[in-house]
C-alpha cells in the first residue's frame, strides 16, 4: 500500500545508486520534480530508462547521475538536440554513458512485456534497421542484445522478440492520488502505466491529494497497492505539463538549448537552480 | 475565376513565398481527403495540418502520442502537446497505438522528416560520421519512425535537400526504405508498400518503378533539374519532363501562416 | 468510414454462410438483437467466436447457424448450463459442433494478436493442462493446433503461443454512435475493442445516435473509419445491459434455463420470439 | 464478551445455518484484511465479500471482467454485473486483467470452484464421462480459472464435497494444482504456490507437505472424519488431530443472509 511522504524521503527511500530507474511520461506529466531531487541527492551509476529522455534525463546526465541510458529517441522535442546527452555520448562528458536504443514502438512493448510477467514480446520491427545489429557495430558497447529474431509456432513467419524492460524503480507524475495512495491522470497516457506495473518500486508526484477519485474522461487509475511512495508536489511536472492543471512551458524547452549547449552554463544552472532548491523548484 | 486571378497575381509578384514553404504546400497537397496520416513531429506535421486546413478537413491525424483523429488549430510544438489530446476522436496508450493502430497497416500514409536519406529511402537519424559508439554527431534516434516506415500502407519523406543529407549510403539505417533495392521490402516481412514520395524544399522525388532508386519527378517553380543534382549526393536520376509544380496559392500560404505565424524548423534532426 | 443503416441490412451485407463471426460483450453490452437479425436471416455454417457464448450462442447454436464454435467459457453465468450448447456438444442437435476451446486469458491474447497485426501472442498459461492437447483427445474434432511452445529468445524459458483470431466480421454493441459512425462505449469493456481492430468487417449496434461523442468516464471509441456499419438498435443488448441505458434482466437469464432445456420449448421460442420479430425485439 | 455470549447462543440453537453457509463463512475467514483476490463467480464470490463485510474490508476483489476493487452491496449474480463496475477502483479491459494484472504474479489469492478436483487439486470443470469430443456431460469449460490457478500467489478451492466431485484422477485437466505431485508446478513453469486449501461443505483439506496430497486438516461442528472420507472419491488421509472450525457467528450469518438473502447455488460448474 502506498505510503504518502515528501518527495525527499519518496526519492531517498525508493532510488539507490546502481539502480535502473524508469521516469516516465510521454511529453506530459513528465516528473521533472523528482528528478531534480535525484539529483540534488546525488545518486550515482543509474541506467535511466525512458523513452523519450527529453531536458529531465539530458539535466541527469549532464549531472553525472548515469551510468546507462536505454531510450528510443533522445532530442529537444520541436527545438533541437539535447546536447547534455550528445556531449555524453560524443565526448564522455561528465562520464561515459553506456547506451542501449530502441524505436517507440520496440520500448513500448519492452515495459508491455515487464507489466505482463513476460520475459520479451513480439512485434513486427526492425527487420533491416542497424538498430538490430546495435551490440556489433564499432564501438559500442557490446551488451547483450535485446532484439532477436522469433519464429511463429503456427505460421514460420519470422518476427521480432525484444525484452522486458524489468526497473528497479517507476518515477511518474499524477494529476491526482487520494488519501490511500490510488493514483489518477488523464490526457495523453503514455505508458506510465507500464512502467509502474513492471517495476519493483514506484515513486509517483501528483498535483492534488484528495479525498476521493472522481472518475475523469481518458483516466488510468493505478491502486495504491500497485504504487509504494506518493508525494504532493504541486507544478513537479514543469516545464512538462499536467493537463487541465498546468501548461506546457514552451519557452523553457526553448531556453533549454542555450543552457544546455555549453557545460559552464549548465553547470552554473545546476548550482543556482537545482542543487538548492526545495523539491518542486526546477 | 477569382481563384485564378489570385493564383497569377501570386506568381507575378514572387517569392512571395519561402522554399520551405512550397515543400510543406507541396506535401499537404500529396495528402487526399479522408485518409488516415501518421505524423511526425516537425515539417510533417506543418503539412498535414495544411492539409487538414485547405483541401483534405476530413484528414484524421495520428500522432505517437497516442492521439487519433487530433485537430490542433496551430501547429504543436511537440507530439504530445495538450491540445492533441483535448482535440482527438480517442487517446489511447503508447502500446496502443504502435500494436493495434500503427501495427497491422490500418495507417495509409506515414509522415516522416529525415537527417540523411539515400537514394533507396533509407532514413538515419541516429549518427553522422564516427563509429556508432563514437560517432561525430548523435541524433535523437529512431522514435517511431522504423515501425512508420515498415508499416504504414505507404510513406512520405519530407526533407530539405543538400548533398550532405542525401547521400548514397546512409551511416545508420534506422528506417527502411527500400533497403538495397527491389524485393528487400518483402524480404524483410515489412508490410507497407514503402516510401512512394521524397518532398524536398526543390522538388519531388519519386522511385523509379524498376530500379526504385529515387528519381527528380517534379520542380518547384524556378528551381533547375541542375540545381536539385549538385544538391543530391549521388547521382541523381531526373525523368524526361520533371513537372514543374504550381506554387503555393494565396489560400495554401494564408492558412499555412495561420497555423504557425511560420513553419517550425525542423531542427530536432539536428 | 461507417455507414448507418437499418440493423437488416447491416447483417445482410456483413455476414454471410460460413462466416467466421465475433459477437463480443464480456457479460455486457452483449448485441443479442443483432444475434437474433443472424438466425432471421437463416445463416449457416458460421464459425462463431466469442470468449462467454452466454445465452446469445445458446440461441445460434440453437438455431443451426453454427458450424463451429471457439470460446473459454460456456455456462449461463449464475444459473447453470447452456442447454442447447450442451445437446449440440453431447448429441449433435440440431447438427454437429466443432469446437476449439480456450482458456478467457488465451482467448484475449488471441484477439489481441489479431488486433495487433501479429500471428500469435505469447503468455503463461495453459501448461499442465489438457486444454493443450485438445485436439489429440478422444473424439475430438482433430482441428490445427492453436496453442503451442515457445522459447524465450532472451533467457531460455519456454511459455505458450497461441494463434491470433482474424475472424471476417466483428459484432458489438455500444451506448453511442455519431453521426459520422464514430463508436463510445463504457463500462466492462471486454474484448470488444480488439474483436473489432482483429476483424475484416464490423457491425455496432447502439443505444443512441447522437450529434456528439462527449467523452465519458471509462469510455472507449472506435473512429468511424474502423467500422464497417453501425445500426441504431435500442434496447439491442437485452438480455444484457447497457451501463447507463438498460440494467441486465437477471430473470430472463434464470429463466432461459427451462426455455433451453427442452428442444421443443426452445423451438417454440424461435418461432415465437425471434423469427417473426422486429429487430430489437427478442 | 457480548460477541461470546451470542456465539454461545448460535451453537446452542444449532442448526442455526446450512452446510452452503458454514461453507461460505470458512472460505471467507480465510482471506485476510488488506489481500488482493481474485474472484471467480458463485461460491468463491459469495465467501470474498463476506470477507470484505465482515473482518477484512480492505479486501481487493478482482474480477476477470475487468473490475479491481469492486465492492458490491450485494452479490452479483454475474462476472460482469454493472455493479462491479461502479464501485471499482478502476475498471481494465479484459486482456489488461489477465496480462498486466493476473500474469505477473500480483495477486494474493485466487479463489476458485470445480466440478472435479483430484487429490493433487487438479480441477475440471471441462467435461465429465465418455470422450473429450462426446463427452457424456459437457461443463462451461476453462473461463478464467486456469491462469487464476497458475499465477496467483496462492489458490483456495470452495466446493462441495461428494465422491462424485473429490475423484483419484479429473477426467480432464482444466487448471493445475500439483499436476501429479512434488516439482510438478516448477517443472510447469507455473509461478504461483498452488492450492493452499480447498473449503467445502464438510471441512477443510491442505496439501500435506510432503507429498502435497490433500488431507482433511479442519472439520465442521457436528461432521466427522469418516462422513469426510466416505464423502471423497480417493482414499482421503486425515491429520491426526483435525481442528474444529467454530460455526459461523451471528454477525458473520447476518452479513452473509443481507449480502444475498441465500447463498448462489454454484449451478454453473454442474
């Protein structure tokens, strides 16, 4: 059962270095707050899983917090690249970082599979891509392949097996939990769903702690047996967005290239923006 | 007849337009009415919501966000902009929409930009130059664009042209085209009929239908055949007569500029 | 994109002898009326696919329209047998029935892969059981396989496939319809979802046709252009329900026990009930 | 000491309740506050929400149609009562309960009926007599119960007990208890523990642990070890010491009498 604590403690308690840590939300509802507070407790050698990394994992990054990022597609959405993530990858800074890639659609099942208790699933991709061969290729990393070839029992038609995505921890920020911990969000849902359900633990920011539920249009509602910290950080998604109590703050992804674009300035940012900062204050 | 006093009052007076421009015009116009698009993020989506805006209402837009059927009154800076949702038929989950939507080819045309093209369609827009693990530039990766590609009935590419992003053999193959020639499409079990249009800020390309090599089918008004080879990296094919495209109307330029107060660059490639 | 037309002719025109047709709605939502438009019409030789046949392909069965059957689980739920499903199984009245069997979580993922595109889907289930080796028993009908092994390509272990459903035509009902053919349903949503996206044809019935879908609490929609005919049937789920429309008539299922028991009786029923009546008229 | 005073009062005035009730108490006294279970329809939901009326609100009732957290005033008569899904938590589709919700393992406690059982706790509720494709009585088959039987944490039987039903050998395996004995479920590859009892209108039975053949281990006020042995198909071991279940309190007769005014004849598995 969910216990309702400060994002401190949520974080301290759930996150450990070493961990393979899943902060989800695809565009929305993305759970910047939390991350801060990761970084601001220094975690160390975590594989960051997420889909689409977006500012939240390219600040982790930037920060020395990675030691592995497993993702699907990794830029500023709309503005550019995200250069904390290319100077990693292109120039090792502020350390190596190991990574493992996938399209949207080969990630989306990796957490299906992991939700399902499955140890991979099936899909029709990658056939031909290099992303099939990513393990082989100069310089990389050569860890063990998550994309094989599968035949179908009925047909012999050859498709493709990917594994489960199995985290340690699920971060992801809610619209709503009540006072037993169930979780509610709503608008485009991603798959927080997923990423909850197929990790060992879970730290969920919501924007309200209410008495009850109401149902809403598009909700997924997560039971509070399901969830193992919820913290009541109000705006914890920004400059994400969390429909109908936020908006997206364009203008911070805009601003995110220049910060991110030279390492003084990103540090200087980390210094005066996150390190200080009480949760929730990006 | 006002239209087409309109029209040549436009032309008389060019550039009243930019080549971006006439190459988002010009993949709207490759949209038809009532079809069903998956869009990516970026000049696709300008264009399809042109579509969507002028010719084609009936569009139904569906983005990896999970949202089917979206109708943004201005362009999203990102796919999963609030507005995409508050405006869908349906939302669903992101497994949703790659395994029961975008999976079993119920798309007609998927909508793709690109870093480096060569000519058989085949998309990077994963690294440039350098080892994979060591690479000289590290793009955003794959998305959903290898399941776009692989299985939407059929795709379009929309890109700007130079000699650095057509190639002859990209770095990375992170979205088949027509891998290396006819019948790797089938070889590889990819279900959709593959990239039938490469929209560029010069003109069109189309594959041959033997070879399947991109080939300069089309030239945007006061563009040269000359013009679109020394920006191709390899040698490119161009047929008898290349059509030589209207530009934009008054219509298209309005609603287009209505959209976004100007076309997003297209710089998450980059 | 869905055309709205008169229940007849969306039967008519969607299903045809030999079909292999889906009749979905776990418990709810069942579309009896369109169930009883098929034994009107006199088809015949249908593979009938459904994961609860419930009291609607007690009635098919009945009536002879079925050449086969797959489902998971035949009972009247709460009150006993499906009395004409029984005496087609145990002594072929009114003609043989073939029958490929399941369990619910096989017949899901069954519809799933369909939905998805893929030939098979993959979970844990069925191993020990003699569910697997159907088709090997005594008397049985010697069909294909549609359950088999299968090896995790990742780590070794082996979990079960079971073939995807593509049945030719889905059937549902739902509360609403647009005007443009768009389909909301809410409530137990079952697997009417995938039975539609795994079919090559579609019919929805509907409680209500209405200028605008707005969004409701749990809904699901199925966009116009995934639906082949949408037929405006009040009342069309009866026995069953429609959450927010009609409440499931307990009775009927109670009593439907002493219909079914007697070939008579039940003969009776068809003549009387069903093969003169009106659509929505059970 | 009022609760001891009535409970004293109940046992004098015996029989005060049925063989179905004190059946039902016991299944239900079974779960404890706080557990996720999932339900199957008849018996086993009867004795879930007892649970949940009585000593263990907390109960998560899961129901194979999608409902988590169902808390119905009455009992439904169906899987799929309306009433489910308006006091639940949250309502899933039903491949999400199986695949994202039952699969995993997430599960407590599963709680089944049969229409056989065997001494391993295999169960069948398939077919019973002649050959599988002409069998002399065809059941309703697997519906939920052999992934229920798989997967949950642990798996409790409520049946009534007849050597017509407690059979040396199922003439069909529709859901796996300890297949054919020790290591059978991990050679399976079947996560959860297995049958931990099965409750029936006469006592309890438990796997001894070592040969996990189901042994009567509780017995009902007024039945005896022999009516339990004559009432079992296999020559039934009785532990040495059979416990005595108390008969059901008046608070837990009261709450069971206004959750159904009778208990459901659990006809769907005859």
């Amino acid at each position: 059962m969910a216990e309702i604590v400060s994002l401190a403690e949520a974080v301290e308690k759930a996150i450990h270095d070493g961990d393979a840590v899943a902060m989800e939300g695809f565009t929305h509802l993305i759970p910047f707050a939390a991350g801060h507070e990761v970084i601001r407790q220094r975690r160390r050698h975590l594989t960051l899983i997420r889909m689409t990394p977006d500012l939240i994992y390219d600040q982790l990054i930037g920060a020395g917090c990675a030691r592995k990022l497993i993702f699907s597609w990794g830029g500023n959405p709309g503005v550019g690249s995200l250069h904390r993530f290319r100077d990693a990858v292109e120039h090792a800074w502020p350390t190596a970082l190991e990574i493992e890639e996938h399209s949207h659609a080969g990630m989306a099942n990796r957490y299906v599979a992991g939700a399902s208790g499955l140890p991979f699933a099936v899909l029709r991709g990658y056939n031909g891509t290099d992303l099939y061969r990513q393990e082989t290729l100069p310089a990389s990393h050569g860890t063990a392949p998550t994309i094989k070839p599968i035949t179908c029992p009925f047909t012999g038609e050859t498709l493709t097996a990917v594994a489960a995505i199995r985290p340690d921890v699920a971060v992801i920020h809610a619209q709503r939990a009540d006072r037993a911990g169930n979780v509610q969000f709503w608008g485009i849902a991603g798959v927080q769903k997923e990423a909850v359900l197929s990790s060992r633990r879970s730290v969920v920011t919501v924007e309200e702690v209410v008495d009850r539920l109401d149902p809403r249009p598009g909700d997924v509602v997560l039971p509070g047996w399901t969830v193992s910290y919820v913290a009541h950080v109000p705006g914890g998604a920004h400059p994400s967005y969390a429909l109908g109590y936020t908006v997206r703050d364009n203008d911070y992804y805009v601003a995110w290239d220049a910060i991110s674009r030279n390492r003084e300035a990103f540090t200087r940012w980390l210094h005066e923006r996150v390190y200080p900062a009480p949760a929730g204050q990006p | 007849m006002t239209d087409q006093v309109s029209l040549n009052r436009a032309e008389l007076s060019e550039p009243t337009y930019t080549a971006d421009e006439m190459m988002t015009v010009a993949a709207a116009r490759a949209l038809r009415d009532g079809m069903t698009c998956f869009v990516g993020i970026g000049l696709p989506s300008a264009a399809a919501n042109l579509a969507r805006a002028t010719h084609a209402p009936g569009l139904v837009l569906i983005y990896e966000s999970g949202t089917i059927g979206a109708k943004p009154a201005e362009l999203p800076l990102s796919i999963g902009d609030g507005l995409l949702a508050e405006t869908a038929d349906a939302v669903v989950s992101v497994p949703e929409i790659f395994n029961y939507w975008l999976q079993p080819g119920r798309i007609d045309v998927g909508f793709l930009g690109a870093a480096q093209i060569d000519k058989f369609g085949n998309i990077n827009t994963t690294v440039i130059g350098g080892d994979y693990g060591n690479p000289r530039v590290r793009l955003p990766g794959a998305g959903g664009a290898p399941e776009i590609a692989a299985s939407c009935r059929e795709v379009i590419v929309v890109v700007r042209q130079s000699s650095r992003s057509f190639v002859e053999r990209v770095d990375f193959i992170t979205s088949v085209g027509y891998g290396s020639g006819p019948g790797d499409r089938q070889r590889l079990g990819l279900t959709g009929a593959g990239p039938k249009k490469i929209i560029t800020d010069l003109g069109i390309l189309e594959p041959d239908p033997v070879t399947l090599e991109f080939t300069l089918t089309g030239l945007y008004p006061g563009v040269s055949a000359a013009a679109a080879r020394e920006r191709t990296g390899w040698d490119l094919a161009v047929t008898a007569e290349p059509e030589i495209m209207a530009g934009p109307t008054p219509a298209e330029l309005d609603a287009l500029r209505s959209l976004s107060g100007g076309i997003p660059a297209p710089r998450s490639h980059e």
